[in-house]
C-alpha cells in the first residue's frame, strides 16, 4: 500500500468506518465490517442507487432474491464449469497472483512509460504541446503503444481460448517478476474455480450440493416471467437488486476492493432483440451521469472498453475510478443478449419469453446490464473524500486538519449539535433539546467533549457537513451558529430554521434531480 492509502486504512478504523472482521481472533484474510459510521454510509449510498435506477425509471422494479438458488442455476449460467481465476505461484516467494493481473499491471507500467514522454515534451513544448500529434509522431510513444496493442491482444486470445499454457509463455517471455520478491521463478498457470459450495441439510450428495451465489444477477433472470406479470411490465423494462455475493478469491487484496464476501447493485433491462445498442448507450452514459452526480472529478474516471467480450456478450465497458492503486473497475455495463434467459429456458425446460403486444409476436428479450459493487463505490468515495489541508486555529495559526468531504447527501451524520462550553447546565440542555428535536429528521449527533476546537475536528474526520453551535447569545436571541463542513464559513441563524436548512442542504432530491431521468 501507498502512505495515502495506508492514511486512508488507519482512518477508517479509528473513525468508525470499517473494522477487520474477527480483529480480536486476529482477523480473517479479505473480510471486513462496517462500524457505526460505515454502515450509515453504506447504507446511503446503496439507497442513492435504488432511487437513481428505481424511483426515477417508471419501467424498473426491485426483487430481493434468496442468496441460495437451485445447483441448475448455476449450470445453466455457467459458473460451474467456467467461473475461473488462472493462477499462478512463484516459487521463490510462495506468493500466488492472479495470472491475467500480472499481465494487465505490465501494460499499464508501459502505460506509465507513454505517460513519462509526454509529460516531458509538454514541459518542454508548454503552450505549443499538441498531445495527439505527439503520440502519433513520437516514436518511443508509438513503439510503446504498439507493444500495449501486441500483448493486450494475445492476453485477449489466451483467456478467449482458455490457453493457460499461452498465458504462462507470455508470463515469461514479458520477463515479468514477482512484484514482492522480483524472483521470475514462476509455476505453471492453473484455474481455480471461485464458488463456495455447501450442503443442503444433514446428508451430504450429490443432489444436496448448494453453492453461495457469485453474483446477484441470476436471481433477476429466474425471476423474469414472475416480475413481468405480476407489475405487467411493458417491453423495455429493468429489474433492479442489491445484496450479498460470495466469491472464493485467492487473491483478495487492496482492503475492501476485492473480498470474498461482497455486496452488488445490479439491473438488468430486457430489451427488444434489435434495440440492445440504444439501450447500452443509454444506460452507458447515464451511469457514468451518476458518478459525476456525486463530485467526483472527471479526471478520475474513465471507460474501458472490453477487447476481449464474454461468449454471451456483443458489448462490454467498464467504468474505472483512480484508486490510490490505479485505475481499476468499479461498474461494468454489458450487453448481455438473450444468452441468459436462453440457458435458463433450455435447462428448466420453462418458456422465458416475452409476448409483444406491438409486434404480436413472442421472443426471449435481450439484456443490457449494469452492475457495481456497493463496497468498491464505499472505497471509491471515501478515497475521494479523504483529504489534509490547514485551517486557522483559535489562535489565527494554520493547523493541519483531517476532513472526509463527503457528499452531503451521502454523509453518515447530517450535523452535530454542540454547546460551546459543556459545565454550563443552560447551554448543554438546550443544546439537548435542538439536538432531540433534530433526530426525528436525520442522523446526527450531540457533542459535548472537549473544547468546541477539537469538536469541530472530531466532526470534520467522519464528514459531517453542518455543526450546530449553541452559545451563551442563543440564550437570548434563540439562534444558533451553524458551520461548514468544507468552506469552514459560520452563519448565525433561527433555532426554528435548523432543520429545514440542514434537510434542504443535505437531502438527495436535488441530487436525483441533477440525474433528470426518464
């Protein structure tokens, strides 16, 4: 881990927002809970989606489908036989790696090299520097580019063809080493199914196998014909779900990016056969709309698009956020086709098809999907958020201070209620009776530790936008202070106002608003 990022760990911890799982049995590899603070935002954020893809689209309904499902589920979606990690070990380290991530890590230290080049000419260039110009002309850059092209495309190939010889070659000829030890003594490529299974009551068998579900979205797909008669949904159409998912990751890294037991936010839209395209842009670009909704700046996010596309998929791009790691993938959106709901209906013997009213005529719609995980977009944001800068103290001196500048709608604690002096028995209860007041309309908090300094501190590092000052003035003109979270500015204001200035501040209506969804 970088220091920014190990800044970002430590601070979670100490402010509420993820613990180790089993800490006190020294913990357990890849698995995280959520404290106090986490879990409000968590919980903000999964709530943000459903009102962005549920509330906001009359022609998309929600299911909470069962973690476990019928073994033939997962055989019909392929997961049995094909859901793999190639993995590889070395030998000198007794690490083993992801055997594709190696290679991918290559390519964007190549990346890394173009990066180098044109940050040179444009220093040298300045205000004449065309970049793209540079990148075609240049011819380092070109052979740099031409190399990315060549292994990116025998990548390709080797996951394709499921050629983990040719990938353990590519390995090798790429001189790659052991990012721990730097030893290329590398063992063969072999896969590794993900699924953890289970058994189904007391006897184990063969009929009584159960597996965790590695993904959410067959729940949806065995669920078409009951939501599309039961909400007569009309062609095109979503279904929209959000739970826990269960991988067996050898490599679980990078804190709560990649775990073994997960949450996703996923919609499937069933489509006409034909009108798949129009929906994937749409869906493409409205989701990378939310992203932006939420402050992150454009610089860092970014699509990928896939090269090489799943057998069941005619369109793959994944939107990628600048983690302190490197751009990784944070959504994906995939075009899906009628495989899906193809498989199902060829493995439960039942029709998966839609009646066309329009067209009078049934079919097995396409799907466009969209799936993200809910404890990547917790890491995304709170990466984001966190940041050191100086602000005055009492005394006028700068002093560092550490602030999550979390989106107010998305803050765990709205605002803070807090009496300037706490042996002051006027003070602290009526800044009981604001604060008791306030709680029937959003989470926030009383406060009466410590010097009124430290408290604003303690407010900003769990990223409360709004603290409620109660001073000896209130006692007579029933105002109170209120103080921004960021601009650090302090405003006077009526008692009887806190509430609906706090609501309208921190409510997520105007950001659905800024979605302008149809």
């Amino acid at each position: 881990m970088s220091d920014s990022f190990k800044n970002i760990v430590a601070h979670s911890k100490e402010y509420g927002y993820i613990f180790q799982s089993s800490e006190i049995y020294d913990g357990l590899s890849a698995t995280y809970d959520y404290g106090p603070m986490g879990v409000l935002l968590k919980n903000n954020i999964r709530d943000f989606w459903w009102k962005s893809m549920v509330q906001l689209h009359d022609n998309i309904s929600g299911i909470d489908a069962a973690i476990f499902m019928h073994p033939k589920t997962w055989q019909a979606s392929g997961h049995v036989d094909a859901f793999n990690d190639p993995l590889i070990d070395n030998k000198d380290s007794k690490k083993r790696y992801r055997a594709d991530v190696l290679v991918e890590e290559h390519i964007e230290k190549i990346k890394g090299k173009i990066a180098k080049e044109v940050k040179k000419a444009a220093k040298r260039f300045g205000d004449d520097f065309d970049e793209a110009k540079f990148l075609a002309e240049h011819p380092r850059a070109q052979r740099y580019q031409k190399e990315i092209e060549e292994i990116s495309a025998e990548l390709a190939r080797c996951m394709n063809d499921n050629d983990l010889e040719g990938l353990g070659k590519l390995i090798e000829d790429l001189g790659i080493p052991d990012p721990v030890s730097g030893s290329r003594n590398w063992t063969e490529v072999r896969q590794f199914n993900l699924m953890f299974s289970t058994q189904l009551g007391t006897v184990a068998g063969k009929e009584a196998k159960l597996y965790l579900r590695p993904e959410t979205a067959q729940g949806i797909f065995v669920n078409f014909l009951n939501v599309a008669n039961t909400t007569r949904a009309r062609i095109p159409f979503g279904i929209a779900q959000t739970g826990k998912a269960f991988r067996n990751e050898i490599i679980a890294r990078q804190f709560i990016f990649r775990m073994r037991e997960f949450e996703q936010m996923e919609m499937q839209y069933f489509v006409r056969p034909g009108d798949e395209m129009k929906w994937y842009k749409y869906w493409r670009e409205f989701r990378m709309k939310w992203h932006r909704a939420l402050g992150t700046p454009a610089e860092n996010l970014r699509f990928h698009e896939h090269e090489s596309l799943a057998h069941y998929a005619n369109a793959a791009v994944d939107i990628e956020f600048e983690f302190p790691f490197g751009f990784k993938e944070l959504e994906g959106i995939h075009s899906r086709t009628d495989y899906d709901l193809g498989r199902h209906q060829e493995f439960s013997g039942k029709k998966l098809q839609y009646f066309d009213h329009e067209l009078n005529e049934s079919y097995v719609p396409y799907v466009v999907e969209t799936s993200i995980g809910l404890d990547r977009m917790f890491l995304a944001l709170l990466t984001q958020a966190y940041q050191e800068d100086e602000v005055p103290d009492a005394g006028g001196k700068a002093s560092k201070r550490l602030v999550l500048k979390l989106h107010p709608a998305l803050a765990p604690i709205k605002c803070a209620v807090l009496p300037l002096v706490k042996n002051k028995e006027e003070l602290t209860e009526k800044a009981t009776e604001i604060f008791n007041d306030l709680r029937f309309a959003f989470d926030c908090q009383y406060d009466e530790k410590d010097t009124i300094g430290r408290r604003y501190r303690r407010q900003d590092a769990i990223g409360t936008p709004y603290c409620i000052t109660v001073d000896f003035e209130t006692l007579e003109d029933n105002q109170v202070t209120i103080r921004e979270r960021d601009s650090l500015e302090q405003h006077r204001i009526p008692i009887s106002e806190v509430e609906s200035v706090v609501r309208k501040r921190t409510s997520m209506t105007n950001l659905l608003r800024s979605l302008n969804a149809k």
